[in-house]
C-alpha cells in the first residue's frame, strides 16, 4: 500500500475519547508482534505523510518517528481497525530491531515455571545504538 492511499487516514479514523488508540505493529514477512504504541492525531498524519510508523512516547511526551534515533524504522504495508472500531493492527516491514534493549521485538521474554526467561537472541547492541542512554539491562 502507498502513503498516497493514506492520505485521508486521520479522516478515516475518529480516535476515541481521549485522543488516543493502541496499535499492534507486527512484522509482515514473519508475523511476529513487534511492539505495542499508541497512536494519536498527530501519529497518524505523520504516517499518513511519511508511510513509516509514528507514535506518541509517553515517557517523551512527543510524537516520535520509530527508528529517528536508532535508524531502526518501520515502513507500512497494510493497516487494519479491530472490529470495536478502537484499536489498530499495523502490519510493517521491519529495518532493525523494534526494542530499545536490542531485540527484535518488544516481547523476548516468556513466562516459564522459575519466572520470566529471555527467549529470543539479541539483534544489535542497545549500548552502541543508544549510546546516551546507560543501560544495565
């Protein structure tokens, strides 16, 4: 799909109460669930305009392009509304991984019987991609 299809996306999609709505973004080719985001007027006409994924960080409190600081984007390919009409599932192609801490995705760890393990392998080193941020994760 193209961002010229796009175009009327804020139009097509009246946000609920509280100007906000959750999206699924998963990788197209594999399937995997990438992340969770929240999306609001502005997200959505920045993705309209650009096709990559945009979404409002709380901790920010800003709209931010995923990837502008690690260079890690997401470019749509398909968008669909839930059937509630309140949430979005955002089908993307991936460059990079999608988590902060050098995972593909949000979700590497799995509940087992001793507690939470880490069950997908690292994609790239957060301290090298993220350098002012000290993690000790």
């Amino acid at each position: 799909m193209s961002t010229h299809t796009w175009g009327n996306l804020p139009a097509f999609l009246p946000l609920p109460p509280g100007g906000q709505m959750p999206a699924v973004i998963q990788d197209a080719a594999s399937g995997a669930v990438l992340m969770l985001i929240t999306l609001n007027r502005e997200a959505l006409e920045r993705m309209a305009a650009t096709g990559l994924v945009h979404y409002y960080h709380p901790q920010k409190r800003k709209v931010v392009r995923k990837g502008e600081s690690s260079g890690h984007s997401q470019e749509v390919l398909e968008i669909r509304l839930s059937c509630s009409g309140d949430q979005l599932l955002l089908r993307v192609k991936p460059r990079g991984g999608a988590c902060e801490w050098g995972y593909q995705s949000c979700f590497f760890r799995r509940l087992e019987e001793d507690g939470w393990q880490i069950a997908d392998p690292r994609v790239f080193d957060p301290e090298e991609v993220y350098p002012e941020f000290a993690f000790s994760h």
